[in-house]
C-alpha cells in the first residue's frame, strides 16, 4: 500500500490505540459509537449529521473495531453533492470514499484504488477554501492529501509555500501575516518533509519551540493557551521528522480526557466530539516513547 498521509495518520493512530488500556479502548468506543446516526454518518458539535465529522468516525471506527454497515456509507455518500462542496468538505468526502473501500475490503481495497485513480475536481473549481487563498500551506495541505486519498499522482511541493515562511522560521497561512501559526507551519513542513527526507531545517526547530511546559501546542504564539488539534499535529509533524518534543505531553493528552470517553479541544472545554477524540489517540501515538512504561486504562 502506498506511504501517504493518510497511511501515515492511520499508523500513528495505531501506536496510539497500543498505548491504551482494555477498559480505556472500550470507553472510547463507546462514545465514538454514541455519535453515529442511524444512517452510520456522525454528528458534528450541534448533534446532526455532518461530513467533515464523519471522515473522523469512520477512522475511528474501523480502528477501534466499530461496526459500520458499507452499504449504508454508500447511502449516505451518494446523498453528497461533490460538486457544491467547499474544499474543506470535498477533502472529508474524498477520504470517506477512501475509508469506505477500507472498511469494505480491507488493505485490498486501498491498494486497488491506488491503482485505479478516480476523477477530482480541479482546484481553481473551489469557491471556498481555507483564508480564501488557494496558495496557502493549509489549503495545499488539504489539497495534496486529498489527491492522496483519490489515488492519484501529487504534484511536488509548490513553489508558492515560499511566500508564506516567515524569517527566522515557520510558516503562515495569509501573505501579509506578521507571525507563523502551528497549523501553517505544520502543513508546510508534512508537504516539504517527502521530497527533502523529512531533514531537520530552521522551521522545524521554530515548531518545536512552540510548545509550552504543559506539553501542549498554542495554535499562534498569541493564543491563550494550547489546543488538543494543535498538540497533536505539532506531534504528528515532529514524529515524521524522527525528532523528540522539547516537554512530555502525556499529561496534557490525559487532560484532555473526559469522563464521556472522548477528548475535548481544550482544558476550559467540558464536551466531546469524534474530531477531538482523534486528535487525541493521534496525540497519543504521535508521542508513543513517552508512553512505553505507562498506559490510560491500566
């Protein structure tokens, strides 16, 4: 099966899952599967069916052993319309295709899609996409997983990221932006890091230096405080790079973790979502050394 970043994703969420406990797997279970619709789609934050959440319940579904009817995910894909979609939610729907063929036939089915690539649209199609700029680490992030995700070949880096690296290390998702963001940059260094061997560069370093004493990730050096989303793709981007965070983040991914079973985005925070509890098993493998010894659930 080919190395992407999905495949990547789905490793490192494995190493997350091996790092938890029997009853801490079944609590988180259990609350992946109080989300699902009758229609086996997910909810989003307001309670109903929504696209962009049900690419994060599949995941976890197929993961942590959730039964999801493949006939009922052709269903609920065939309601889409593809077409009217922004990039954010046409990116979820590609991967839903992805996990459905997954779910449906196993490693088999992904390899064959690999190898039988299927038609996208174009990216100058899409009225809506992430700060309105076409160019921006976040949305040719979005862009190359998804071309990913349909098995098709990806373009090399573009030479636009360039406009967005800040002096000094980083990146950030507006042109005129004075200061690079966690998710910027992120997104930059998961595009850069195939073609240059995922070598350590300045913007690494600057990434890693974006994480607090708490072990947690701010999403720009002027948030109030650190972020599950941010924490977990600041560990994901490090750990392709082979390179260790600066503090454990252990305890601040426990935090996070609610009675419901799920994660929340924040320490203020008191409610789950499937979104946020994946960033919280991808938290979790992304920093699995610190987890060799120590395991939720156990």
């Amino acid at each position: 099966m080919p190395v992407t970043l999905s495949t990547k994703l789905l490793h490192t969420l494995q190493k997350g899952k091996a790092r938890l406990g029997a009853e801490a797997l079944r609590r988180i279970a259990r609350f992946v599967e109080s989300q699902r619709t009758a229609e086996h789609a997910f909810r989003n934050k307001s309670g109903k069916a929504d696209l962009y959440y049900t690419a994060f319940g599949w995941t976890l579904s197929r993961l942590l052993g959730i039964g999801i009817d493949p006939q009922k995910m052709h269903r609920y894909l065939s309601q889409q319309q593809p077409e009217q979609l922004d990039l954010v939610h046409y990116a979820a729907y590609i991967r839903c295709r992805m996990l459905r063929q997954w779910i449906k036939n196993g490693k088999a089915g992904l390899f064959v899609q690999s190898l039988l690539p299927f038609k996208i649209r174009a990216l100058d199609t899409f009225t809506a996409v992430p700060h309105a700029d076409l160019h921006a680490p976040y949305t040719q992030f979005l862009w190359h997983s998804l071309r990913e995700d349909a098995g098709r070949r990806t373009p090399n880096t573009p030479d636009t990221l360039a406009d967005y690296h800040v002096p000094g290390g980083g990146y950030r998702n507006t042109r005129d932006g004075l200061t690079a963001t966690t998710n910027a940059t992120v997104a930059a260094l998961a595009l850069r890091g195939p073609s240059a061997g995922y070598r350590a560069n300045e913007d690494l370093h600057y990434l890693r230096n974006l994480q607090d004493t708490s072990g947690g990730f701010r999403a720009a050096p002027a948030a109030p405080f650190p972020d599950l989303l941010s924490t977990a793709t600041a560990l994901f981007v490090l750990d392709c790079y082979h390179t260790p965070s600066n503090y454990p983040a252990q305890h601040f991914i426990e935090s996070h973790w609610l009675d419901s079973g799920g994660f929340s985005a924040t320490l203020p925070e008191d409610h789950s979502d499937v979104e946020y509890t994946f960033y919280g098993l991808l938290a979790l493998g992304a920093s699995a050394q610190e987890f060799r010894k120590k395991q939720l659930g156990r």
